[in-house]
C-alpha cells in the first residue's frame, strides 16, 4: 500500500502483513481452504511493536513462528523485514481460534495440523 500522510505505511497496513504472511503459509502447507474448507482461523487478539518505519516502494519480508499451539487456537509470531534486512521493522503477534467455517464454534486442531503447526515451534528446529 502507498504511504499515509506522515511518510511511511500506515500501522494497520502491518496486521495486513501478518495476516497475509501466516494464512499464505497455511495454503501452502495443505491446512487451509480458504473457499471450502470446514475449518477456519479467526483472529481474537493481536499486537505489535513497531522498531522502524517502512515506506513504499521498499519491500517487505515476513518471518513467521508458532508461539504456542491450544486445543483450538495456535498464537502466531510475525517478524516484518525490510527486504534483505537483519534488524525488524515490527514484531508482532496473533491468536487464531480455528471454528467450524459454518457454526463459528471452535473445533479441535486435527493431528496432521498439529504435526505442521510444531514444525514451525522455534524449539522445532
């Protein structure tokens, strides 16, 4: 997105980023169906610590971790690089409680999700 009015992406562009970063990996990995699939994330609590400004046209990287995997929910990590960059731009964080696409009750977390999810538990690896 182009710069706000002080300069530099705006803050809410950055949860964009994170949301994009985390459900881009769970397509990949075969977890989510983003148009049929019975279980979906919704995002109940986020936050983030901004360290640097980004500003377009600059070029963005995401880095990504499972802080912790409930029965339902998986809290997720999200580091934001300038492109090529060592040092974030912003940490951040987000719960996902995974629901039932249709009732929007939470469901539990099926083992092969789990088995995908812990790869990618800083312990991990």
């Amino acid at each position: 997105m182009d710069n706000d009015v002080y300069g530099h992406v705006n803050n809410v562009v950055y949860y964009s980023w994170f949301d994009t970063a985390v459900n881009a990996w769970l397509v990949e990995a075969g977890l989510l169906d983003i148009h049929a699939g019975r279980i979906i994330g919704l995002v109940v609590e986020t936050g983030c610590r901004y360290a640097a400004s980004v500003a377009f046209p600059q070029r963005v990287e995401a880095g990504i971790a499972v802080a912790r995997i409930g029965q339902s929910s998986v809290t997720w990590h999200v580091g934001l690089f300038p492109e090529g960059g060592q040092e974030a731009a912003a940490e951040g964080h987000f719960v996902h409680v995974h629901v039932d696409r249709e009732t929007r009750r939470p469901v539990a977390l099926p083992a092969h999700w789990r088995a995908r999810l812990a790869g990618l538990a800083p312990s991990a690896g």
